[in-house]
C-alpha cells in the first residue's frame, strides 16, 4: 500500500542554520504531497503542498519539491527561527480515495 | 470563514460516562474526517464523510460512533471508552475530489479514567 517515510527525529538546530527534513514515499498513480506543521498543543496546519512531479511547494520560507525519479518531498529552510520548534509531517493524498497518510512526523527544536 | 472548529478543546471522562466531540465547518466542504493521534505519533484516520454520508471506517471500535447531521457538524459519539482510547482527536474538512489537502482543527484532547 501506499506509505511515507520520514527521518527520524529530534532535529536539533541553532537558530538561523539550515533545515532539511527528508521524506520519501511509495504510492500507486498520482499522489499529491504535502508537509503539515504541529505546534505544541495545537492541531496540524498545511505548511505548503505539490500535486504534480516538478512542483515547489513553498510557504514561510519552507520549500519542497515534488521529486518523481527519487519519490521524496524533502522539506528546505534557509535560516530557522526559534519559532519553528515544532513537529512536522508529511503526508500523500492517494488520487483514487483522497484519504491522507501521513508519515511518522519528525520534531524540530531550533535552538537561540 | 477558513476555520475547522472543534469542542471541548479538553474532555476528562470515565469509563461509564457518554460524551460527544462536536466539530463545525463553514467552507463549505463535503468531506469530513475525524483522526485519532496518539503522543508522539502520526494522525490515524477514523472515519470519513462524503456529502454527509459515511464512506470510510477504518474498523473503529464500535464505542465510538460517528454522526453527520448536516454538511457543516460532524459529532463523534463517545461511549465506555479504555484508558486506552486517551488521545488527541483531531476533526478535518476538505472539498470533495480535490488535492488541496485537509484543514484541521485544534483537536479534543481526550483523557478517559
């Protein structure tokens, strides 16, 4: 069946470094993908999202690019703040049932 | 209106009690979800509505129970419900046959003793 992988976690970083979270998936057809973001306390927010291979997602500052040949959707920031200390996951949308799946999350604590 | 809404935002219950998570939408989207998310890990999905009908159970314990009464509410009906089910429930809304993700609400965190 159709499934994410994402690194583990905790990422550990200083505020103002570089972020990469990888993710990978298996999926049958077209699956659109997304990243969502889970602040302490707090339900998912969509970080940004890509329905076709080629596509850049961005938000915030955060990209992701929709990589057909690899199957990832690797999550990029150039310079994290404090603030984005959260978990973050991402997720496929299969093209026939539009049900969610969603990866394994990876927790982000950016340090001052 | 962008806003999934849901109510309580914390519910302490008993193994003996009913309780109901209520979940309110105005975007008008025809699709609704209720997830389950356990600490440290991934949304699991539950239930799924389509124009108000349900499409998807992914084989919940028949203590929970879901409810539509209209294309804005979704209810989740709780009963004699294990420590176990302790978790945070997450209700999500969408357009029907689109690949512009769910929105979320802020979740029920639900603890059972």
């Amino acid at each position: 069946g159709n499934s994410v992988t994402q690194m583990e976690g905790p990422v550990t970083l200083s505020e103002e470094a570089f972020l990469t979270i990888n993710c990978t998936y298996t999926a049958t057809g077209y699956p659109s993908l997304f990243w969502y973001v889970q602040y302490p306390g707090e339900g998912l927010q969509l970080l940004l999202k890509a329905t076709k291979a080629d596509d850049k997602g961005s938000n915030k500052g955060f990209e992701a690019t929709y990589r057909k040949e690899t199957t990832s959707f690797h999550l990029e920031k150039g310079s994290v703040q404090v603030s984005d200390s959260a978990v973050y996951f991402c997720a496929l949308m299969e093209d026939s049932s539009y049900k969610l799946i969603f990866g394994s999350g990876t927790r982000l604590l950016v340090r001052p | 209106d962008t806003e999934v809404t849901q109510t309580p935002k914390h519910l302490v219950m008993g193994m003996t009690n009913k309780k109901s998570l209520k979940c309110e939408q105005h975007m008008g989207h025809r699709a609704m979800y209720w997830y389950k998310q356990k600490a440290k890990k991934p949304p699991e999905l539950m239930f799924v509505y389509s124009y108000e009908k349900l499409s998807i159970n992914e084989s919940v314990p028949s203590r929970f129970s879901p409810e539509c009464p209209n294309s804005s509410l979704l209810n989740l009906h709780l009963h004699a419900l294990q420590p176990e089910d302790s978790a945070l429930y997450l209700c999500a809304s969408s357009q029907l046959i689109s690949r512009r993700g769910y929105t979320f609400g802020s979740g029920t965190r639900l603890t059972v003793v």
